[in-house]
C-alpha cells in the first residue's frame, strides 16, 4: 500500500523516493557522500515510514527524519537540506542552525 505525504499546503500526494534521492543528492553535493549512502538512507526512511501505523506522513516529518540522517553524516549536507526545508530568509536563519549544530556537538562531547 503506498504511503501519501501530506504537504505544506494540504496538498496529498503519493510518496516519490526519487524525489527524496534527489534532494538528497542536492544537499550532498561535493560533500563526499558516495551516492551508495544516498540509495540505502532513502530505504531506511521508507521503510521506516511504511513501519508507522498510518499511510499517511506530513512532509515536515520526512524532512526532520532526512536531517535526523544527514546530522550524523555531514554537517554541510544538514545546513543545504535545512536552508531549503525550512525556507531560510537570511543568514539569521545559517546562524541559528549552525549554532544549533555546535550546542548539539557541545553536548555530545560532555555526555562522552
């Protein structure tokens, strides 16, 4: 059964994973991630999607999930991706982020 993404403006449509791929392969370009990476983080989020009690998914949720992943992987990746998911308007917004990625990192290193 396929999954339906809801969209931002209530817009229903039918999950497309290659739509995720490429905006994934967008947000990691040059960054060094093989596209092997890109192919299996696309299965796991469908996956996952499809092991939730619902068929249908919000697309904010995807693309928490997708920075979830891209977090991990690749700071620079996370910054593309989120600057084009949240809809940046300004630096203001990197900075945000990006100070959001320090205290993220900040607590790691302190819980370690």
């Amino acid at each position: 059964m396929p999954i339906t993404v809801i969209k931002r403006n209530g817009h229903r449509e039918t999950f497309s994973r290659s739509k995720l791929l490429h905006g994934l392969s967008r947000a990691c370009e040059k960054t060094g991630i093989a596209p092997e990476r890109l192919e299996t983080m696309v299965e796991e989020l469908e996956l996952s999607l499809q092991q939730r009690s619902g068929r249908e998914v919000s697309s904010s949720d995807i693309g928490e999930l997708v920075l979830d992943q891209l977090k991990l992987i690749s700071e620079v990746a996370y910054i593309r991706f989120a600057s084009v998911y949240r809809q940046f308007s300004g630096v203001s917004d990197f900075v945000a982020t990006l100070e959001g990625i320090s205290a993220s990192k900040t607590e790691l290193t302190a819980a370690i």
